[in-house]
C-alpha cells in the first residue's frame, strides 16, 4: 500500500496517467474501501490509459481507455501527453 500512498501524492487534477500491466484491475474489488480508495487513479478529471499484454485489461474499471498490447514502446501516444507512469 506505500506504493499507492506515494502514487496517490503524486497526481493532480486533469493528469494524464499510462498504467503498464494494468491487468483486469482486482484492487477495484477489494472489499475495503480504503484500499479501494488508495489503488484508484481516476478522479479529478484524470485520465487513465491501462496497458497490458493479457485482453482482460478490458474488464478493468479502474482505466478509461484498455490497450493490448506486447510491444510496450509501440503505444500510439503523443509526445508529452502522459503525467505519470504507474508500474507495479
């Protein structure tokens, strides 16, 4: 959770974040709402981009936009258009 209270510092209203590995996003599962809460990237007119080679990245409610993919340094993303990177 030191992780997520550090990633949580971090963000600021309307970032723009790419989270790498993003998987099916089971911490929006947690029945603790803390831990809910501190996993959470959306918010405050944030964006979130969650990246993974397995296609249940689709199913992760905790992004906004789902890409598949293997080929990490291949997203299609403008230059200077991602805030903050989250990899865990």
């Amino acid at each position: 959770m030191e992780f997520y209270g550090r990633v949580q510092a971090l963000l600021r209203p309307g970032h723009t974040v790419l989270d790498c590995g993003a998987g099916r996003g089971s911490f929006s599962e947690n029945p603790r709402s803390w831990r809910r809460t501190i996993t959470e990237s959306r918010g405050s007119g944030r964006t979130v981009f969650g990246v993974d080679p397995d296609p249940v990245v689709a199913q992760n409610k905790s992004v906004d936009t789902a890409i598949v993919t293997t080929e990490m340094n291949l997203i299609a993303l403008t230059d200077e258009s991602i805030d903050l990177i989250v990899a865990n």
